[in-house]
C-alpha cells in the first residue's frame, strides 16, 4: 500500500523569500517515483519535479528542488526566491514500479505569497 | 499539441440519470487514470487503464464504470448518479516505461449532482 502525508494544510511565505513544503510517504515497494504538482486556483494540475528512489542527487528544476530523504521517507519541496503566482495549492504523489498503474496524491498544502 | 481533453468541462444533473465524462489523450500514451477531487481530501485515484482492454480499481471505483477499448479514449460512466459523487474529476495519462512517468491532466470536469 502507499501513503503519501502532508501535513501543512496551509503556508504563508514573503515574496522573494524561500519556502519548504512537506511531504512524507510509505510504500512496500523497493523502486518508486515522487512528483510534485501546482494548481493554481484556475484549477489545472500542472507537475514541477520528479525524483526516483534510486536518484542519489535530490532533483531540482529552476526554482523549484526536491529534498530527498530516503531513509526518514521525506521528499519535501523547496521553491526558492518565491513569487507572487506560486500562491498555489501543492501536492506531492507518488508511483510504484510493482504496479505502476497505482497512483497516490497527499491532501495538498496552500501555499500563499505575501507581497 | 499534446493534449489531454475532457469532455464536458462543466455539468449539472439529477440523481439516477446516467451520465459519461469523456477523456482524449494525443499522446500515444498507454496509462490513462480518472481521479476525482474534494476539499481537503486531495486527489484520489476512481479507476486506471494501463492499455487497450486492461483496467484496474483505484482507491473510489464504487459507483463508476470504465472503458478502453482505443488507447486514445477512457470515457468515466456513472451509471446512476448520487449527490455524493458531486466533484472535480481530472482524466490523466503517461507512458508506462516505469516508475519515471509523470502523469498529463485535463483540464478536469466540474460535476454537480442535485
């Protein structure tokens, strides 16, 4: 079974600055993919970063890296230098190679930049 | 453009009238996933294609139906619909090489159930 948790509902940051948001996840498998995705409030899901569970490098894509913690099962996501349009809702998700058909989502964290 | 597209954006209608939610993906893409999408409870996966034929239960699959029978299409059937089935519903696809894949979103669906 997989599980993906996030625990910050909601999140404010200032414009410019740095912010992290959290993701833990439990699996069964031994090879796994970890994506985070934005939706903005006009309701599409668009994806930001992927890690593998073999990856030794945490990803990054721009603004946006991923804090990979294999043993305490985090992949929390960084986005640097914030801007106003990150204000977003963020999930974290996750696929298994055993099936990889199966797909899990957290709730979701809103993120809100202050000018 | 590679595109997911769903079919209608928006939808409102009565309890037991039977309804489908079509989806369209151009990409050539074997995986094809519906989800639907609730206030604080993030997105959870209804049912999942992996090719032509092959169809699998998510985490909801009670009360909806699916087909595959091109490996463009995954239209979403409710057969007799219920006020708790009132959502957001997002159709997704990838490939299937492994674990890498990200998944592509429509733009999702907008159902109301009264």
């Amino acid at each position: 079974a997989q599980k993906i948790t996030q625990t910050q509902p909601g999140m404010f940051v200032q414009e410019k600055e740095a912010v992290t948001l959290d993701c833990t996840y439990d699996t069964s498998d031994q090879s796994y993919g970890l994506f985070w995705y934005k939706q903005p409030s006009s309701g599409e899901m668009i994806f930001l970063i992927y890690q593998g569970s073999y990856d030794e490098q945490n990803a990054t894509e721009g603004r946006y890296s991923l804090n990979f913690q294999k043993a305490r099962k985090s992949a929390n996501l960084v986005i640097s230098a914030s801007q106003l349009g990150d204000s977003a809702m963020y999930f974290c998700a996750m696929r298994g190679t055993a099936n990889a058909g199966k797909s899990t989502f957290g709730d979701g964290t809103t993120l809100t930049v202050k000018p | 453009e590679a595109q997911v597209t769903q079919n209608p954006r928006y939808l409102i209608t009565v309890t037991g009238k039977k309804l489908t939610v079509t989806c369209s993906q151009n990409m050539n893409h074997e995986y094809m996933s519906w989800y639907r999408q609730d206030p604080g409870l993030g997105l959870r996966q209804i049912y999942y294609s992996m090719n032509v034929e092959v169809t699998d239960k998510g985490d909801v699959p009670e009360g909806y139906k699916v087909s595959r029978k091109e490996k463009r299409n995954f239209p979403l059937i409710l057969e007799s619909p219920s006020p708790n089935q009132t959502s957001l519903y997002f159709c997704a696809s990838s490939f299937l090489s492994g674990s890498t894949d990200t998944q592509y979103f429509g733009p999702g669906t907008r159902l109301t159930v009264l």
